[in-house]
C-alpha cells in the first residue's frame, strides 16, 4: 500500500487520503498543543513558509497519547494553531501514533522509519518523519531536533 492510499481525516472532520500531496516533499510530525515542544510549531510554520513554493507540505496530526498534552477537539486544536503560531498548514483530526490502535499513517511510517537502537514506536509528541516526491518515508527526526536544524536536509530532498 501506498502512502498516498491511506485514508485521513482533515482537522474539519473530511475523510480524505494524502494523494493531493503526490509529487511533494511531505513533512508528517505528530503534535500537542500542551507540550514542551509546541514552541516548534513556529518553526514548522516558517518551514512551511519559506519551502512550500519549492514542494515541501508540513502535515500536523495531533495526538493525545502522551501525557494527555493534547486534551482538546478538533475545532480548539485548530484555533490553538492558528492563533497562537499562525498555522496554516494542514491538520488533521487526533490520531494514535502507537499501540493497538496506532493509525495506519504511523503504523507506515514507522515501519520504514525507525527511531533511536531501531525502534519503531513514536516515544514523544512532535516526531517528525520525513516522506519523498515518490511517497518513500526517508528520515526520521526526534521530538528534540528543531525544525530549523532539518532544513539542509530538507532542501536535499527538494532538489
């Protein structure tokens, strides 16, 4: 299966797959507005900003599942993002990233993109993983790295 065949649900509530991405660089980071790391959706969105014309997407999906750092629905998520850190890339509805009932999206991209020691499972808000022009999960980052220091790496994939 394809990434680009994997159903999602916008932060609106659409069902829809990440096949309007195809042919993009797609920057996928599980988030939390309650986090440590919620700063990092600044840089995110300045990545965005700066790259988006060349082919790069930021794709947000919050998750709850760590520490309860993401307690609100969709619509405060959203209102959160906007007006805090002036998000305008795409979110999508709260997903799992691990256990039983990790969403297909993160079951993908941690097969093909492991952690530290080879580790599959997301440990922390705000991992960020890496997908090519042609859907192939490429790096991983941790929770740690700041999207600024991605950004040699970033425009390598863009070309």
């Amino acid at each position: 299966m394809s990434i680009y065949d994997i159903s999602v649900k916008t932060i609106k509530g659409e069902e829809t797959t990440l096949k309007p991405y195809k042919g993009k660089v797609l920057l996928i980071v599980n988030t939390a507005s309650k986090c440590g790391f919620t700063p990092q959706y600044k840089q995110l969105q300045d990545l965005y900003d700066t790259y988006q014309d060349q082919g790069l997407v930021v794709l947000g999906f919050p998750s709850n599942q760590f520490m309860n750092q993401e307690p609100g629905d969709e619509k405060s998520i959203e209102e959160f993002c906007s007006l805090n850190y002036g998000v305008t890339f795409p979110m999508f509805a709260k997903v799992d990233v691990k256990g039983s009932g990790i969403h297909p999206l993160f079951r993908h991209l941690t097969n093909r993109a492991k952690g530290m020691l080879g580790i599959k499972t997301v440990k922390w808000n705000f991992t960020k993983f890496l997908v090519d022009q042609k859907g192939e999960t490429v790096v991983r980052f941790s929770p740690q790295t700041n999207p600024k220091e991605m950004e040699e790496t970033i425009q390598k994939w863009l070309g």
